[in-house]
C-alpha cells in the first residue's frame, strides 16, 4: 500500500501524521521518538524516515511541560544594542550544553521592560536573565521573589534582594582608557557619558579618578550623553562647539562612539589624528573594518558563563559564592586612537 501523502502545507505535523505516513499506530511512533525500548530496527528506521519526509520535529518544550520543567532561561535584552545581541549569542552557547532552552523578549521603542518580563513569565520560564535592565530595584526585586533573577551589567549596591548581579567592573574600564590615553601623550580628555543608564556613574567615576590620578582635575569634562549615536552625536557638536576643543574623547559605549566618529568625519576633524576617540563594550561594531574602534572590551565569555551559570545554580539548588560577580575590563586598541597631533 503506497504510503500516506505529506500533511497540508502549513500544518505542523503531528505524531498521528506520522504513524500513518509510516503505516504504524501512534504509540509506536512515541516509542521511538522518545528513543524508549520497544521498536525493533526496522520499524524505527520507517518511523525516522516517515518523520523526516513529512518535517515532523518533536516538541521539545512540549515534552519538557509535561515533565512539570520548562528548561527554559528568558532573557530580556535592547533590541538596539549591538553588545546584547553579542552576550546573547554567548548565552546560547552555555545554556545549550547544559540542557536549557532560551526564550527571548525585547526592549524596544514602544516596549518597555515591564512587559518584556511579563511576557517571560507568561512562557513559563524559570529563571530571568535580564541585560542592562533600567526597572527600579523594587520592581527586579518583585521579580526575584517569583523566580531566580540574574542582572548582567549593572550594579545594584544590595539594593534589589534575591538579585544575583554579574557586571563588568566598569569604573575600571574608565581607567583603563585613560591611562591609555595619557600614556599617549593626552592632556585634554573629555568623556561623553550614559546618562542615568547602567554602569553610566562607575564609568564616570573612574574618568574622574584616572584624571585626578595623573593630575588633570583641572581638565576634567564630562558632557551629558546616553546609549545610542545621536547622543554621541549631540556630544560631539556641542565639543567642536567649545572655545577649547579636547584632543581626546571617551565615550559611553561603542554605540556612542560611532555617533562621534560620524559627527567628526562630518566635520572634516581627523581621527585620531585631530581628535582620538574611545568606546566601550568592545562590541561587534567596533570590530568593523571602516570603523575600527579603540574600546574597552567587556569579556562577554565569562560575563554569559557567570549569568547563565548562577541562574542555573539557583534552579538546582546548588550554593552559589555571595555577592556580585565582577569580570575584569580589557582594552582593546585599534585604529581611533594615537599621539596628540
């Protein structure tokens, strides 16, 4: 008898379209699909094949459901920020291996954070990764009272209970460009900063402590800016703007400094040559040849190990050290940075 005709396109297969395209009863085909003992070599070998003709997939969060867990990690990032999408793609890479599932919810224009983690918790998630979250610390502490919460990348000083906190040490950071900086030659450095954004006030504290470090207090500029390249823009206008122009930029973030870089190219101010420029997150913009960004780098790596892994340790109950885990900075230097000219 020829075997039964692929299910309508646009219907999902199911194990019953299965067992009659194989010419099998429905249970057999759970048998094999659940590799459980009771399907000889060849039955399973018609069954497997059945399935692929017909595009069947088994359901894995269906399976997972009905074993009471979900498997499932949400995680809510900015759709606008070229570091989330990096950090995303390294938490797949130790959820996976380690048998969890990912469901993801962006943070946009018109979506905010609230319901990006109501939706999470509407897909019955387990845990919560949330990255860069701006919620008020009540609110993520609401959140940890439901299920286990990991902030990654920003700091929280105890004030959210139940948050575990993994975050660059971002003051550091700061530091680190400065120093590079100076090294250079640089006197005049101003910083372009976050705004009310995470990790904003350590980055601003520790261009202040670098500055007053190498004895440039003095110099110290600060402009107020924000995540995204019209800031870093509207930053670097009001600069050329100035009676004193600085020969030297930090910027919030990567995002930012693209926002300068564009401002200067416009403005027919060489770089690094008229003025040198730094960002921060070392993400994949940076890396972009016609862009080719000094940064200090953020370890992604140990920052998604670290996230995935404490979330993952408070669902199976396993002791987890106190306190925030805090990943060291590295610079990263490329081609926007030199000697003053």
């Amino acid at each position: 008898m020829p075997p039964t005709p692929a299910v309508p396109h646009g219907k999902r297969p199911t194990l019953a379209d299965v067992a009659a395209r194989a010419g099998v009863s429905t249970a057999l085909v759970s048998i094999v699909m659940r590799d459980a003992k009771g399907a000889g070599a060849a039955t399973r070998e018609r069954v497997l094949r059945a399935a692929q003709e017909i595009g069947y997939r088994p359901d894995a969060r269906a399976r997972l459901l009905r074993s009471h867990r979900s498997h499932l990690l949400g995680v809510q990032f900015g759709l606008q920020h070229p570091f989330h999408s990096d950090l995303l793609e390294g938490i797949y890479a130790v959820a996976e291996p380690a048998g969890y599932q990912i469901a993801l919810s962006a943070v946009a224009a018109g979506r905010g954070e609230q319901r990006a983690t109501d939706t999470l918790l509407a897909d019955r998630c387990e845990a919560l990764i949330l990255l860069g979250p701006q919620a008020p610390a009540a609110r993520l502490a609401e959140l940890a009272a439901q299920l286990p919460v990991v902030s990654v990348a920003r700091r929280l000083r105890g004030s959210a209970p139940g948050v575990e906190v993994v975050r660059t040490a971002d003051d550091e950071g700061a530091r680190q460009a400065v120093d590079h900086l100076v090294a250079l030659g640089h006197r005049d450095i101003a910083h372009i900063d976050g705004g009310r954004a995470p990790g904003a006030a350590d980055r601003r504290r520790g261009y202040r402590t670098a500055m007053s470090r190498h004895g440039l207090a003095d110099r110290v500029r600060v402009l107020p800016g924000g995540l995204t390249e019209e800031d870093g823009a509207a930053g670097a206008r009001a600069l050329l703007e100035a009676t004193s122009r600085p020969t030297a930029v930090l910027a919030f973030n990567d995002r930012s400094a693209t926002g300068v870089l564009d401002t200067l190219l416009r403005a027919r101010v060489p770089v690094p040559g008229g003025i040198s420029v730094i960002g921060f997150d070392d993400s994949h913009l940076a890396r972009l040849a016609h862009i080719n960004l000094t940064t200090v780098g953020q370890d992604i790596p140990r920052l998604t190990e670290l996230a995935v892994g404490r979330a993952i340790a408070r669902l199976e109950g396993e002791k987890m050290p106190d306190g925030e885990a805090v990943v060291a900075p590295r610079l990263v230097v490329r081609g926007t940075t030199a000697e003053p000219g």
